[in-house]
C-alpha cells in the first residue's frame, strides 16, 4: 500500500495542470491585455493630432482662402458685407493677359535662378574649404552665419546704404580704381542685379550649413583611398565629394528655389520693384496689388499667388521624381 506522498511522486509529469495541458488561464494571452491594440492605436491618433491640426490651421485653410479669393472679385467693400462676385479664372486671365505679366516671370526666373545658383556654389566652396581642420576654422564658420542672424529689414536697409548711388560704400571703393557712379538701385539695368546680389548674401550661409553637415557623412577613409590611388584634389572632388553629396544637394536647391520664389522684403525696401518694374518679381506684384497702392485688389493678388504656389508644387515633385528614379537606378 503506497501513501500519498509516494503517489503523487509516481504522477506522470504535467498530472494536475488545466485540462488540455496548456498554461493556467491567467498566465494566458502573452501577458497583454485585451484592450492594448486599441489603447495603442488611441496613443497614436493622440500623437498625430497636433500635426493634424497644424497642417490644416496653417496649410490647408490658407491655400483654401488663397484659392477662394482668386476665384472672388474681392474688394474692401465685399470684405465688410460678405458678398463677393463669383468670377471663376477670370483674375487669372486678367494677370496672364496684363502687359507686367511676362516681366515679372522674367525677373523671377532671372532672380530665383541667379540667387540658388550662385549661393550654391559660393556655399559648397565654403563648406569644402571649411570641412577641412584649422585653427580658427569654427570662429570663421560662425561670421558667415551672421548675414542668416540679422534681421531682413537691417540687412535690406545696410545694402540700400552702401549701394547709394551718391555716397554708397560701393561706388566709393569703385571709385577709387576710376570707375564712374553707376546707379544701383535707381537704373533700370542694374536694379535686378542689385537686389539679386543681396538675396545672394543673405542665402550664402544657408547653403554653408546644409552642405558642410553633408560632408560630415562622407567617410574620410574614400579621400585616404583616393589620394593612394594617386587622385588629385579635383578628382577627389569630382569623383567623391560631388556624387555622394548629390541628395543633400538637391533638398538645398530645392528649399532655396521656395524662399526665393517667396522674396519680397529684400526687394520691396531696397527698389520696391522699380525703377519701372525692372525688379518686380511674382512675389513683388502680389504684395503690391493687395498691399503697396492704398487701393487693395485682393483677388489678382491672390492668383499671382496661387501661381507661386503651382511654381513651388511642380518643383517639389520633379525633385520626388529624380529622386525615386535615382533609387530605383
């Protein structure tokens, strides 16, 4: 006669456990509670929230009004009452047809291309140099970025003082070598090249922060391994540094084709757009057809905006396009 303890000794092992042999049914689940895939998914509607509200407080209603606006003869008075006339493309027609129109596309090409063009070159022989170590290469870094700290209107105001045709710093350094006064902002010739070469100033250490942080990612040991193979300094710049910056290239060129498209402040305090509309840009044209003559016409304002907008739109997807290609290449 066996006793108790030596029975339940002799029990097969797993005699005792819940029927079906599996784990006791408050060690069931995984230890997740029903409700977590839900409380989770309300966590991440919580977080993506705020974004949403943004994008549509300060995206989606703006491009809306902008849109509905253009498509409104709005005037001081349909402001007040509320009852604006329907026109449809009417206000686009109107800018498309108008004499400034072709001008003003001209001078925003001419402009836009002119400031990316030459701050991204004057930027990355910045950064190339700077990415190399020497004494007093951070202090250096540091005053280029003062033309990014200071304010737009100081900045405007300082190149408006020394391109001053009659006691401008500019034409007193030209001066000096025999050249003769040469109105910068007040001739029609060279107030588009003025304006540009201040937007050029002000982009420059943009251009310097984007792309000297890119040639931060670019292992050191390929220049060791080319300057081996017997590769000069342009070969190296060519053949590495010119290949492997090309996507932080294209986000910088693409963001500087946006803030310039958008330019008004520079332009508006050094020429206003003259002398004779040689400076006026699309930016320019809107903000003086809502804001610049005392009589606001909002919805032409509004079109030439709208066609910055499409500008800026179709730029951002040629810059997916390349870029998706270049993935898949």
């Amino acid at each position: 006669m066996t006793s108790p303890r030596t029975e339940a000794l002799a029990a097969p092992h797993g005699a005792g456990r819940p029927a079906g042999g599996g784990e006791p049914a408050s060690r069931r689940g995984h230890g997740r509670p029903p409700g977590a895939p839900r409380s989770r998914q309300w966590t991440a509607y919580a977080f993506l929230t705020p974004l949403v509200v943004y994008l549509i407080v300060f995206y989606a209603y703006p491009l809306y009004r902008n849109i509905e606006l253009s498509v409104h003869d709005y005037t001081p008075r349909a402001f007040v009452q509320g009852d604006p006339e329907f026109t449809g493309l009417d206000n686009y027609l109107r800018i498309v047809s108008d004499d400034a129109f072709l001008r003003a596309l001209r001078n925003t090409a001419v402009f836009t291309l002119g400031s990316i063009a030459a701050q991204y070159a004057i930027g990355l022989a910045l950064a190339v140099f700077f990415h190399r170590t020497f004494r007093l290469s951070a202090v250096l870094r540091a005053m280029f970025l003062v033309p990014w700290l200071l304010p737009l209107i100081v900045s405007a105001s300082t190149w408006s003082w020394m391109l001053n045709s009659d006691n401008g710093i500019v034409n007193a350094a030209l001066g000096a070598f025999g050249v003769g006064q040469i109105n910068w902002l007040t001739s029609p010739d060279t107030a588009l090249l003025s304006v540009t070469i201040a937007n050029i100033w002000l982009g420059v250490p943009f251009n310097l922060v984007i792309l000297y942080a890119g040639l931060q990612n670019i292992p050191a040991g390929l220049y060791e391994a080319a300057g081996l193979d017997g590769a000069n300094a342009w070969q190296r710049f060519r053949r590495i540094t010119l290949p492997l910056l090309r996507p932080v290239s294209a986000i910088t060129l693409l963001l500087g084709l946006i803030y310039t498209l958008k330019v008004v402040d520079i332009i508006w305090i050094m020429t206003k757009g003259g002398p004779a509309d040689a400076s006026t840009t699309l930016a320019i044209w809107s903000y003086r057809e809502a804001f610049g003559t005392g009589q606001p016409d909002f919805s032409p304002a509004a079109a030439v905006g709208n066609l910055l907008i499409l500008i800026a739109f179709a730029a951002g997807l040629a810059h997916v396009r390349l870029q998706r290609r270049e993935e898949h290449a």
